[in-house]
C-alpha cells in the first residue's frame, strides 16, 4: 500500500513539475506578444520556432531522453549544457557568422543522440557534454538566422531558449518510464525513433 502511495505521490510530482514549467513559460509569453512591434515575432515566433521542426524537437527531446539514460550529474547538466551553448550559436547566426553544414549537424544531431538512447552508451559525462554541445552550436545559428524581420532579438533569443528547455523536460520525464517496468525499452524504442527521424532528415540534406 505504501509503495502504490509512493509511485502514485511521483506521477503527481513529475506532472505537476511539467504543467508548472508550461504555465511559466506561457505566462510571458501572453505578456510579451502584447508587446512585440511584429505580429508573431519577438517572444512568440522564438518559442514557436524550435517546436515548429520536427528535426528540432526529436533532437532536443532525445537530450533530456539521454540524461535520464545516463542519470545525475548527466541527467541536468546535459539539458542545462545544450540551450547556453545554443544561444551563442543563436547570437553567431543573429550576427549573420557562417557556419558551414548547419542543416547537415541538425540532422545528424537527432541520429547520434537518438543511438546514444537506442544503445544506452554511457561515455564520460565530458564528452557526452561536448557532443550535446557541438550540436547545440548548429540549432542555435539555425534559430539565430531565422529571426523574423523586425522582431525584438533579445526576446526571440529567450523564447527559444524557453521553449528548448521544455523539449528537454519532455525528454526528462519520459526517460524517467525507465524506472517502471518496461520503461527500459520504451525509452531504447523513443532512442530508434529519434534516430531514424534524424537518418531521415540526413538524407535529405545531403540531397
């Protein structure tokens, strides 16, 4: 009876936690689309941004999907690792910095950390940051690149920082199912998906 009372207390808590980091990101964003001078840019078109490509959000779930494979420190310092090195690649394409195969790194992202979940590797927590990080470099510029002409920047930035953080929370919480029975392959079956989404988008960019 207590161990049902204990799970049942940990479902409660995690999707409170998500709906929580759901209403504080909606809630500026209410606030800020009042004031962008641009129908849909600033805040709005940052947060809609990264959730409006596919290639994006299996890459950004499959972050949160293998921190929780990997658990702690990896479990937070991975999602945390991603959006700040994304928003220096965000400011690089804000400035208009080239960086050759954006599109290619994009997609390529979701095949590695898809396979990184599918396969449970475990590398050290320095190298699975480093390899989290150099993508995060080619979806920030992509972001960054993609400002709606005459939105407010520092807003945009922001937004798909937001909205970033919550694809990883996503990814947190359904890696998490690998403490439930079945979870485990549940989790390596999401990784496969990831995967071939991102083999998908590959091809196509290299067409």
């Amino acid at each position: 009876m207590k161990r049902n009372g204990l799970g049942l207390m940990k479902r409660i808590h995690w999707r409170g936690a998500l709906l929580a980091s759901v209403a504080l990101a909606l809630v500026p964003m209410s606030a800020w689309a009042h004031a962008d001078g641009h129908p849909g840019g600033g805040f709005v078109a940052g947060f809609l941004h990264p959730i409006s490509g596919l290639d994006h959000v299996v890459a950004m779930v499959a972050v949160g999907l293998w921190g929780a494979v990997l658990g702690p420190p990896a479990l937070w310092v991975l999602p945390v690792a991603f959006p700040i090195v994304m928003a220096f690649g965000g400011m690089l394409g804000l400035l208009g910095v080239p960086i050759p195969g954006v599109e290619i790194g994009i997609a390529t992202s979701g095949l590695v950390m898809g396979l990184m979940v599918l396969l449970e590797l475990r590398p050290p927590l320095g190298l699975a940051a480093l390899i989290v990080a150099a993508f995060a470099v080619f979806h920030g510029h992509a972001h960054g690149t993609e400002l709606p002409a005459g939105s407010n920047a520092l807003l945009y930035s922001l937004a798909f920082v937001i909205a970033t953080g919550l694809l990883h929370l996503l990814g947190i919480l359904v890696g998490e199912t690998r403490r439930w029975p079945g979870g485990r392959r549940f989790v390596q079956a999401a990784g496969g998906c990831v995967a071939l989404v991102g083999l998908w988008f590959l091809e196509q960019a290299l067409t």
